[in-house]
C-alpha cells in the first residue's frame, strides 16, 4: 500500500524520497529567519486584507499552530491560509497595486504565472525555492500559499460527480505543469526509488497525452470548473490534502473568521477551528513524533540575495 501511495501521489513520492545534493536542509538558525520572514509576509496579507475587506484564515499547521502554540509550530517551515473563492479574486486584482513593491505572484486562471493550482505570494530578494520549479522562470522566493475555498455541490450524487471529475482535471493539469517543467535534477531525484520513478513516468505521460493543449488551459480549467457561482452552505479546499472530498464542511465550519494569537500577532482562524483541526488533524492536540513531522523539500536558501550577491562581489575583488 505504501508504495501504491507513493508511486500514485506525486507529494507521498518526493517526501519518501532520500536527500540529494541540490536539496537545502534548513538548520535551526535558518528556521527561526525563515519564521521571521514568514510573518512580515502574514502582517502584511493581513493588513491588505483588512485595508480592503477581504477574508482571509489560517489554513492546516497555520492554524494548528496559533491553536496549540500560539504561533508557529517550532518545527514548522511553511504557512497556509484560505480565502474564499470571491476574496481571493478580489485580492488577485489589486495585488499589484497593494504588494507588488515587495512582492510576486502565482495564480491559475490570471495574469500570473501557473506554479501549481495553489496561488502562492513570493517575497523579493529571497530564495527558497520550490524542488519542482527549480531552475525555472517561476519566483523561487519564501512564500506562503493561498488556498481556495469553494461551495460544494449539496447533492452527494451530484458533488461525488463533480469531485471526481475535479480530481481528473486537477491530475491532468498537474501532470502538464509537471511536464513542462521537468529537467534531469528532477528526473534524477525521483528515480531514486521504484515509486519515484513511477510517479515521475506517470506524471510524464499523463502531460504528453493531454498536450495538445498548454498546461496553462488545462489550470484554468481546472480552476473554473471547482468554482461555483451559489454559494451552497457547504464549502471545501479542493486543492489542499484531500483533494475535492477531503474538508468538506458546513460553511459555519469556516465562516465567519475568528481570532487567535500568532506570534505577536492576532491572526483569522476558521470559525470553528476545533472542527476545522480535528477534520484535518484528528487529535491535533497531540505532539505527533519527530519521523511523522512534515517537512517541505526546497533548494537553496537566502533572506537577501543582494546583499550576497554583493559580499560575492567584493570578495572577488
């Protein structure tokens, strides 16, 4: 079963995947720069959102954080948040005019680039990029990605229709993306173990069978079709862990946001947080063990690429 999982799901396969050199383990120091970094982005997403009336959250160990922490889970190297289908449009169309000084972007069906079917904000001047868009065009900084939240179907029959056919586009439009940005660091790393190999040959094929058109269309795509113009009462993340089924919840679940500590910050939670956690999490309240802790793969590591940038420079000389 396990490597079921792992040739199938391109995310089980590169967490059960060894170390290679390109790959940039974050030490303790660096983690306590790079959570710093983290939350001058969410101060500001923060008070963008407040300044326009755009709902935002915390999402999976963001908010699992702020409940049995208070802020970052000490282990933690990325951050989440959800907006609805409505604010995140909203906050797409004046990103440039309220962030785009400091920082980029990536977004399907906009005038962003398609990193994943996630958006995902990027600070300037920094890297910790993405294991799969390396050595790509895409932003390569620290970011923090922004999840979607959508009306579901009430209908079982209708939504498990639509669930599936979602999973189906997403896969397709995954494997396209993947494609278009395969490169031999990335062909080499996932043939490291059988299941590697096989989701790596999976994913390849998949992209080489739908083709015929960009990897661009078949995001959005994907995107329009999770959409949903009613707003039902029942809402998920369809791109997140789970897939199209696996948050679906009443909107109370998620809305209104409340309010919860971070750092020394107030942060958006969903409304329910306890039923929120114990839909992702179960026990969320327990310290999981060190081998089941997540970590993210990324290559390479800077808060300030033009200041080394310029001690290279000067060393040289």
């Amino acid at each position: 079963m396990g490597f079921l999982k792992n040739a199938l799901f391109t995310r089980k396969a590169l967490q059960s995947l060894p170390e290679m050199d390109e790959i940039h383990i974050i030490n303790d120091e660096e983690l306590k720069q790079l959570q710093a970094c983290f939350l001058e982005i969410l101060k500001d997403i923060d008070a963008v959102c407040r300044a326009n009336d755009i709902c935002y959250m915390a999402a999976g160990g963001t908010a699992l954080g702020s409940v049995r922490h208070k802020g970052f889970i000490p282990w933690d190297d990325d951050v989440d948040i959800l907006m609805p289908r409505a604010d995140l449009k909203k906050f797409i169309e004046i990103f440039d005019e309220t962030m785009g000084d400091k920082y980029e972007m990536t977004a399907p069906d906009s005038k962003y680039p398609l990193e994943s079917m996630i958006s995902a904000i990027y600070k300037k001047n920094t890297i910790k990029a993405n294991f799969q868009t390396m050595d790509t065009e895409l932003p390569q900084g620290v970011h923090i990605d922004i999840f979607a939240i959508e009306s579901v179907p009430t209908n079982p029959v209708v939504r498990r229709i639509k669930g599936l056919t979602a999973m189906g586009l997403q896969y397709i439009a995954v494997s396209a993306l993947f494609r278009h940005y395969t490169n031999e660091h990335k062909k080499k790393f996932f043939y490291q173990t059988s299941a590697g190999k096989f989701n790596y040959n999976l994913r390849m094929a998949v992209g080489f069978l739908f083709s015929w058109r960009s990897y661009e269309k078949w995001g959005t795509t994907f995107d329009r079709f999770v959409g949903c113009k009613k707003d039902t009462g029942l809402w998920a993340v369809p791109t997140d862990i789970g897939h199209y089924f696996g948050h679906i919840m009443p909107k109370e679940v998620y809305y209104p946001p409340i309010q919860g500590p971070f750092e020394d910050m107030m942060i958006n939670l969903p409304h329910d947080p306890d039923a929120y956690l114990k839909n992702q999490y179960g026990d969320y309240m327990t310290i999981p063990p060190v081998e089941e802790r997540e970590s993210h793969w990324s290559v390479g590591f800077c808060l300030d690429v033009a200041a080394e940038e310029a001690k290279k420079q000067s060393e040289e000389k």
